[in-house]
C-alpha cells in the first residue's frame, strides 16, 4: 500500500516542491482556523436534528473517563489517521475522480466516502463539510500537506474540546 500511495504522490504531483513545509504548516493552520465556524455550526445543528445518535467509540470512550489508551489515541488521530486518509482520498480517489468524471463531482464522491468511512451518522455532515474543504485546501495549495497539517489540527481541537467538557 505504502507503494501504491508513494506512486500516486509522484504521478498526481500532490506536493508543489516550490512550496516549503514551513509555509504548508502555516496554510494549513489558517485554513482550520477559517473553516472551524463553519464545522462548528454544521455539528450543532447535526446534534440537534441527530439527538438520539451516540458519538463515535473513541469519543464516548474520551467523555466517559476511559484514558488509559489516551496517547494511542492522540497519535492515530493527529498523525496516523491524517496522513493515511489525506494520502488516500486526496491524493489518490480526489486526483482519480476529478480526471474521470470532473471537480465537482470528485469533491462530491470523494467527500462521501471519506464521510462513509467513519461509520458515524452524528458526524457525517460536518465531516462531508470538513472533507469538502480539504479538498478545496488541497486544489488551492498543489500540496497534500497542507490537508494533512490541516486534518490533524482539526483532529487535536477535537480531541482537546472533548477532555474539556
């Protein structure tokens, strides 16, 4: 696998090597900060209309005091979790759909897959939202990582609000 998304890093140039990781990091910290009112309204009104739904597993297992694979946690979520998922649905599926069947529809296709994938009902609209914009990162900045910085920030923010509450 790690070859298959090595080769379509190459062949999808989905990193622009004028850009500098420094820059990338910087862009995909404003990013998350742009698009964060956005996810925040979008989850709220998911929670209202979705009430009866339960979180993910490792959310309830944050909210209910279970910290004991805390750190396994944090490191799948703000590094493992990122890059694979960036790697596969921008960099492979997005570039893939986008050259067979256009832009608006492999943002679309690629968003609900990438929102199918969580097995989450509560949180499948911010994150058909979320994906959207990591999209929309990604054709703006020629670079995968700045989705990637931006995936794993939003992902520490998460993790964060949900110890604090």
């Amino acid at each position: 696998m790690a070859c298959t998304l090595l080769y379509f890093v190459i062949e999808n140039k989905i990193y622009d090597r004028e850009n500098n990781w420094i820059t990338d990091f910087f862009n995909g910290t404003i990013h998350t900060i742009k698009v964060w009112p956005i996810l925040f309204i979008v989850g709220w009104l998911s929670s209202l209309l979705l009430e009866g739904y339960e979180a993910q597993d490792n959310v309830l297992r944050l909210q209910n005091g279970n910290y004991g694979n805390i750190g396994t946690i944090i490191i799948t979520a703000c590094i493992i979790a990122p890059i694979t998922e960036e790697l596969i649905f921008r960099g492979m599926m997005y570039p893939l759909f986008k050259k067979s069947i256009g832009v608006l529809w492999g943002f679309v296709i690629s968003s609900l897959i990438f929102s199918f994938i969580h097995y989450n009902i509560l949180t499948f609209s911010v994150l058909f939202v979320f994906s959207c914009c990591l999209t929309y990162i990604y054709e703006r900045s020629n670079s995968i990582i700045v989705p990637i910085v931006s995936h794993s920030i939003f992902n520490g923010i998460m993790i964060i609000l949900i110890l604090l509450k």
